[in-house]
C-alpha cells in the first residue's frame, strides 16, 4: 500500500480528528433551522385557517403544497449531493428557502398564491435529509453512526417544537405573514453557516470526488435494489402517520378537548421535544441492546403509535391534561423518534456510490405519500368524524407493520 492509500485509509469515517463533531453540530443545525423554516408551515395551519376561510381539508393543502414540491426535486436534488458533494447544494438550497419564505410572505394576494411559495419552499427543503444524512455515513465510523444520525435528526422536532411553541402566538399578535418572514430569515441563516463550517469529506482527504452513475442510470439501479422495498415501505407509513399527526394534531385537540389554539399549540411542542429524545434515544438503545435488529425496533415503534392512536380516540372530551400530555408524549417519543432507525437502515443497506440518490427515492415516495394522506384525513373528518380519520390512519400503519416484518429476516440477514 503506496503512502497515499496509507493516508487515506487512516482518514476513513474522518475519524481521526475532532472536526466530525463539528459536522454533526452544523448538520444539526441546519436541520433545525430548516425545519422551523418549512415544518413550521403545519403550525401556522390555525393562523390560516382564520385569515383566509378554510376548511379543514383546504387548509391542509398547506402541507400538500410544500410536500409536492419536494417530490419534484428530492430526487434530482440526491443525485446533486452524489456528485457534487452536500456543502454548496445544501447551503445554496436553504437560501432559496429563504428567499421562497419572504416572496409568500410579501405577495400573497390569496391562498391559492400562498400555495405557490409553499411548493417553493419544499423544492429547497428536499436537500436538508439526504444530505445531512450522507454527511454523517462518511464522517462517522459505524459504532458511532445511530448516535450521531439521532443527534442529527433531533433537529427537525426540535425546529418543528421552537416552532409550535413560538409561531402560533407570534402569528396571532403579529399575522402570519411576519411570522412566515422571520422563518425565511431562519433558513437563510442556517445555510449560510452550513456554508461556512461544513467541509465534504473528499475534501479533508485531498481526494478527487468519484462520479456516480448518470442520473437516469442511477435511479434505476436504486429502483432494483429490492432489498430495501420494505424499509422504504415502512418508511413511507410512518412518514405519513408523523406528517398527519403534526398536520391536525393541534386542531383535533382544539375540536375534542376544546383546548385554545395557543394551548394545543403547547400540547404538540411537547411531543415534539419528546421526539428528540427518542431521535437520539431508540437509535442509541437500538444499535446497543439490539444491534442486528434495527428493523425490528422500527416495527415494535410502529406498533407503539397504533396503540397511542386507540388510546387517543378512547379519550373522552373531560379528559385530564396530565392524561394527554402522556400519550403526546408516547406518540412523540416513537412517533417522531422512529426516523432514525428507518433512515441509517437504508442508508447502509443503499450502494455506496448513490446512497443519497437512495435516500432521495425513498424520500420521494415519502413525499407523495405525506402529500395526499394529509388532505384526505381531512376530508374524512369534514364527512364523518375525527375517529374514523384516526382509525384510518392506525389501519395503515398496521400494514406497515406486516410489510416490515416480512422482510425483516431476509434484510438482517444481509445486512447484518
């Protein structure tokens, strides 16, 4: 082994050094920064709601709107990290985040407009996950990874948590359109030093980049990997059981419970704070207790939501704040906390040379899901009622679960 493989194989996972750390803080915070930015828009669904009329269902197309535009983009925006690297697409992405906030904020005549900047938004948001998360697989050494990714991932609950605590009031005193301005000036922020203190891992080694496949080439060979279908599948599920949930959580409990919206605003923060826990605490006690097994704990985590769920519709309108502040927080602490374990599975398990072009895919098909399953629970309820909504809800996430667990075995077995 010549001095320069020598070098380069000291340099893998970037482990030698602390700057790793460095990694993750700014990869944390540019996913906290963006989540307040773009997961801050189910917050203001209330605030909306009353400035423009909406019915449940209308209302949610909030959420459809900046889901729909990150299926259009989440893949293309992979294949961009693939290729060029995570720190300039992330960084230059989060400012057109910003820039698509304070456009919404200053031009919106009418919702259907608002709607439009809100697609706009998401189309820049669909950089934020598969690059943070490619980022930590080259940095960190696989001991370390269920760690770092939860870390990591703790920043979107906690920008959707700082944001339903703050935005809803904010939104009330002041309008939604400053608060949709001050979420654009947030994301600028965060690219800016993602810019600044992110470094790509090639570029600590001194390596040349490797190309990936083509971009039509790439999502094919992703596309056949079917190993990863039921991981994808149970991701795509859960995905849309946490974007449903965070979409009519607050006015569920403002309907059932006959809370304020400031107050069910609070209520969710706290199961969003309860979601950074579990970000970082099912990945850790997963890969420590349960190495081999991550998929498993995904599904024993889905389980827990279905029961969460059953529990919250057996809940009569009397009941005690202390009683369902208990179950925001179960369904936070798995129902939020589930992504890790989904997420590093399927990274390890992508090709190496596409493996944020897997993410992407998969996150696509995430995005359409979240995309229609939003709008139509509230449909459901507009017709019929908030339990049959939910009991919908739980149904899928219980086929998730079969799904999961059928290819459970095979997947451990070759990704041990």
């Amino acid at each position: 082994m010549n001095h320069n493989s020598q070098h380069a194989a000291g340099r893998s996972f970037a482990s030698s050094g602390a700057y790793r750390w460095i990694v993750l803080a700014v990869a944390a915070f540019a996913q906290t920064t963006a989540s307040i930015t773009a997961q801050g828009i189910y917050t203001l669904i209330p605030p909306l709601q009353k400035a423009f009329h909406l019915t449940e269902a209308t209302a949610a197309l909030a959420v459809s709107a900046l889901n729909g535009g990150q299926v259009v983009t989440m893949l293309m925006l992979g294949w961009l990290i693939d290729r060029f690297g995570e720190r300039y697409v992330v960084a230059f992405t989060m400012v057109l985040m910003g820039l698509a906030a304070f456009a919404g904020s200053a031009l919106s005549t009418s919702f259907a407009v608002l709607l439009m900047f809100f697609a706009l938004i998401g189309t820049s948001y669909a950089s934020v996950q598969p690059g943070g998360t490619r980022a930590i697989l080259r940095w960190f050494p696989p001991h370390e990874r269920g760690m770092a990714t939860g870390i990591r991932q703790a920043g979107l609950p906690l920008g959707t948590a700082l944001a339903a605590m703050a935005l809803p009031l904010f939104a009330t005193v002041h309008g939604w359109s400053m608060a949709l301005t001050i979420q654009g000036a947030i994301s600028i922020v965060g690219g800016i030093l993602f810019a600044v203190l992110h470094r790509d891992e090639r570029e600590m080694q001194g390596a040349p980049a490797a190309a990936p496949p083509k971009f039509a080439t790439a999502v094919k060979l992703v596309a056949a990997h079917s190993a990863v279908w039921p991981v994808m599948a149970a991701g795509a599920v859960m995905a849309t059981f946490q974007y449903t949930f965070a979409t009519h959580a607050i006015p569920f409990v403002t309907a059932r419970f006959h809370y304020s919206t400031i107050a069910a605003g609070l209520l969710f923060s706290v199961s969003q704070w309860l979601g950074i826990v579990g970000r970082i605490g099912l990945a850790w006690v997963s890969d420590k207790f349960w190495p081999t097994k991550r998929i498993r704990s995904l599904g024993f985590s889905m389980a827990v939501c279905i029961a969460a769920t059953v529990a919250l519709l057996a809940m009569p309108a009397g009941t005690t704040n202390a009683t369902l502040t208990a179950v925001f927080c179960v369904l936070g602490l798995f129902g939020v906390g589930w992504y890790p374990l989904y997420l590093l599975q399927l990274a390890e398990m992508a090709p190496k040379s596409v493996m944020a072009s897997t993410i992407s895919f998969s996150m696509t098909i995430n995005m359409v899901a979240i995309s229609i399953m939003p709008p139509i629970f509230g449909v459901i309820v507009d017709r019929f009622d908030y339990v049959a909504a939910w009991t919908v809800l739980a149904l899928i996430v219980a086929a998730g679960i079969a799904v999961l667990w059928k290819g459970a075995a095979v997947a451990e077995r070759a990704y041990p």
